[in-house]
C-alpha cells in the first residue's frame, strides 16, 4: 500500500466536513451526549463474522494484546447500564480484511447512537429527522431522493418482491438452499448464512432506495443479528438497515437486554481470535433498560450528500 | 485455472453464464452478515454490458488463461479497431465498444498488447500511461495564479485532456489512458 495526498478532493472534503458538523449540531439539539472513547481494548464482542486488528501493550518485559474496536459498542453498552442515557459516538473504528474499496475501508468514521425506551422504529424516526436536519432532499447521481418519509420493507417481502424467494423458503435453511441452487448460485459447501448474504447483495440490496425515498427494510432472520432483539414470531429480530440507492448507510437493532439469551448467543458465535468481553454479559446482567441504536457510516452518508460514488473521493490522504 | 472468488482481480477474464467476460471492479468485503463476498463487475465480452455479481469469496471461478501479443494498432472504422501482429502479418480486430473509453488516446502505429484467447483477441491490455502531443490549446489567461488551475487541451487523436495552465500548445504530455488525466510532460 502507498500513501496519496489527495488534496484535488478538498471541496468534497469540505461537504464531508459540514455533514459532520451537522450531525454533531443535531445530537446536541436533541440532547445526546458525546463519548469519546479508546479504539484499542484487550476485550471484544465476539462477533465471528468481523476480522480483527491486533497489536501489542509492551511495558518493560510485559506485554498484553490489545485489538482495534471494530464497533464502539462494547464500551457504550458499559455506560448505558450505568445510566448516561441517550448519548453518541463519533470516531474511528476499524474493520480487518475489508480491503479499501468505493464503499469500503479497513478504517472508517462511524456515528453510533442509543436512544432510552425506544424500540428500532424509534430510532427510525430520529435518523429520519437527522437527515432532514442535514438537508430537506437531495439529487444523487440524477434522481431526487427526499427524506420527508421512509419507504419501509420487511425483508421477507423483500426476498419475495425482488428474488421471487417466499416466506416459506426464506426461513427454511433446507428449502432456501435448494431454491439458490435452481437460481444458478454455487451451493455446494455453503451454508444458508452465506447462500443468505450473496443473494440479498445480488438481488434485493441494488433495488433499496430507489423509489425517491430512503428504504428501510426490517426484520432479519436472527442468523443475523447477535445483540438484538427476537421479536414475537421468533424467527426475526428486531433490527432494520437502510438505504440510498442500492447503498447501506446504517444498521439499527432493539438492543438485546437480556444476559442469559446473550450469554448462549456468544457461544454460538464460534471461534474469534481476542478475549471475549465477559464484561459485556456482567454489564447486562447488573441490568440494561430497554434502548435502541444505531450505526451508520459518516463517510458514506457523506458521499450520498456530495454527489459522489466512492469514499474516497472525500479524503485529502489516501492508502491505497 | 480455478480459483477463489476472493482472488479476483481487475482485468482478469472468467466464464459467467456462459460468457467471456471481463473483471472490470472487485471489491472484497464483509457484509456482516454471513460470509465475505467479493463484488465484481463483469464486462460480457460479445454483448459490451457491464453486470454486477456478488460472489462468496471463497467459491470457485473459472479464469481463463490468456496470452497477451504485441500487435501494432492500425486504424479504426465506426465500429473497431484494426491490428497487426508484426511477425506473422496477421490482422485482428475489436469492437470499439468492447475496448472502451481508453481508444480515445491510441495512435496509429503504436504498439500495444491484445489480450489473446484460444487465437481470439480479446480485448487490450491498456497502457499505462500514453504519451501525446497537444495540437489545440488555449493560452493561460493573465493573472490567472490559482494553484492547480485547469484548462482543455486537444491532444493528436483528437480526446480533449484537462492539463495544468501552463502546458503549452506543441507540446508532449502523458496521460494516463484509464482514468483519462494528465500526468506530466515529457
């Protein structure tokens, strides 16, 4: 890898910069608070899907691992049960193995926020409010995307509307299998998750946020969401994504409060490579009120609001 | 060859859907959901169309081993352009659809290299940087001092290029023929 200095971006740069500012103005508007918080910790959530940077603390003959947060939540999980209430986070955060890319970077600028007593439809509504706050509509890459309202999906209508996959075939791995393999996909050694993930990015993400209006689309299959919560029908939990124009923006779920569902979770993750943050169930279990968040990437959001099709086109450095 | 998804890179020609195709992106990444995919835009080869396929970065692809032949670039008609193979005085061609944006910068006469398969030209392997001379341009207007000020130029093949202010009218730039920009003088 090299370094560029890109300085033909400082104007988009400056967009970047006024996203940013704003969404600092409106957390303090609605009375969040801002946690500055490390990015190295000896302890993480096990999620097996991240890859992970790992570096070293050397004090004279000891040494301890330390691992770059991949999310923040770890640490604002710890406050939330503490009672700081609403607060956000604005900084790095880094994800191993994810090469730098249009929509891509192994290090990247997240925004996460928490919301007490709300559920991820409450949530819904702030991130709404926050990109008016930002701007009312935008044009981007030609079309007018408005952010008076959600267009909202379920994935399951999702999967039915745009992969002609039913409800029945979606939540039976043996039956979503069989249905990928008639579809042409390589299925063979594959697991439902992975079979799951390539066809949604093949066929249902590129059609999100197209209709003029940012998508919601809610309610994935729990095979996708660790820290959230189930919902009645105990197959789905309740987390939502959404969409501009075939491109993900943020990720929000009902925060799973209950240590005891969290504890048998983390043993299903697998194998990772760190400490697995036991911290994090004796936080739940010293008791989390009900709250729902949100991570959504800046430099993304950013690109959306610049007219821009690849992060790095915001940057003044670059490492490619 | 076979090889993983997740090995992939621009400018590599696979089978999809029974098609040559060409990898013109590919971007690994973790969804965060299930599996790491490998995105991939693939130019089909007969039809110029460019579509989009995720896959699981760690499925099989077929890539196909082409040879590369230094052909000399005759001249182009509407709808493709000519070469030579300066050995055995054979003749091939491509659609200029196929090529893409980067004939603009070719110059007749100039050497460069066909991507071969099974004997058939599949497309150029574009040069990294080419080297033409500025035949129209205006002169830098007085007092304009802004720093990394632009203007068009036309260089020889005709492909209007943004070059810095100074650059003046007779002389030799390079570009880079992919992204279209000017790089320097020579």
């Amino acid at each position: 890898m090299k370094i560029h200095a890109t300085v033909k971006n400082l104007e988009n740069y400056k967009i970047y910069l006024q996203v940013e500012k704003a969404v600092h103005e409106f957390m303090e508007a609605n009375h969040y608070l801002k946690v500055e918080l490390p990015v190295l910790s000896p302890t993480l959530i096990p999620e097996s899907y991240l890859e992970i940077f790992e570096t070293e603390f050397k004090f004279l003959d000891k040494k301890e691992k330390l691992y770059l947060t991949p999310s923040p939540e770890l640490f604002i999980k710890r406050l939330l049960t503490h009672g700081v209430g609403d607060c956000y986070y604005l900084g790095k955060s880094f994800r191993n193995a994810d090469p730098p890319a249009s929509l891509h970077s192994y290090e990247f600028v997240m925004l996460e926020f928490y919301k007490m007593g709300v559920d991820y439809m409450g949530i819904a509504d702030v991130v709404l409010k926050l990109l008016q706050s930002i701007k009312k509509q935008i044009i981007y890459q030609g079309k007018k995307i408005s952010f008076e309202k959600w267009e909202k999906i379920t994935v399951s209508q999702a999967f039915e509307k745009y992969a002609a996959i039913s409800e029945k075939e979606l939540f039976n791995h043996k039956l979503f299998i069989s249905k990928a393999r008639l579809k042409g996909y390589q299925t063979k050694n594959f697991t439902y998750e992975d079979l799951w993930s390539q066809i949604y990015s093949q066929e249902v993400e590129p059609n999100l946020g197209k209709n003029g209006y940012p998508t919601l689309i809610y309610d994935y299959p729990k095979e996708f969401a660790a820290l959230a919560k189930l919902n009645p029908d105990d197959r789905t939990t309740q987390r939502f994504e959404f969409y501009i124009n075939g491109i993900e923006l943020g990720d929000c779920y009902t925060e799973l409060t209950d240590w005891k569902e969290q504890e048998i979770r983390f043993k299903k993750e697998g194998k990772v490579i760190h400490p697995i943050d036991k911290g994090y169930i004796e936080a739940l279990k010293y008791g989390l009120q009900d709250c729902s968040g949100i991570a959504i990437g800046l430099e993304r959001l950013a690109m959306i609001f610049a007219d821009l099709t690849s992060i790095d086109q915001l940057k003044l450095i670059n490492i490619v | 060859m076979r090889i993983n998804a997740g090995n992939l890179k621009k400018g590599e020609f696979v089978f999809f859907q029974g098609a040559i195709c060409q990898v013109q992106k590919a971007d690994f990444y973790s969804p965060g959901k299930g599996s790491a995919l490998m995105k991939a835009r693939l130019k089909n080869l007969v039809s110029a169309k460019n579509v989009e396929y995720a896959y699981k970065s760690n499925e099989q692809v077929e890539v196909l081993d082409v040879t590369s032949v230094e052909m000399q670039y005759l001249y182009k008609d509407n709808e493709n352009l000519y070469f030579m193979d300066e050995r055995t005085f054979n003749q091939s061609s491509l659609p200029i659809s196929i090529v893409g944006e980067i004939t603009r910068f070719f110059k007749e006469g100039e050497k460069m290299f066909v991507y071969m398969y099974n004997d058939k030209p599949l497309s150029i392997r574009p040069p990294s940087s080419v080297k033409l001379k500025i035949i129209e341009a205006e002169d830098a207007a007085k007092g304009d001092t802004v720093s990394g000020a632009k203007k068009p130029v036309k260089v020889e093949t005709g492909a209007i290029v943004m070059v810095p202010i100074f650059v003046k009218i007779g002389e030799s730039i390079s570009i880079n023929p992919e992204t279209g920009e000017y790089t320097g003088r020579v």
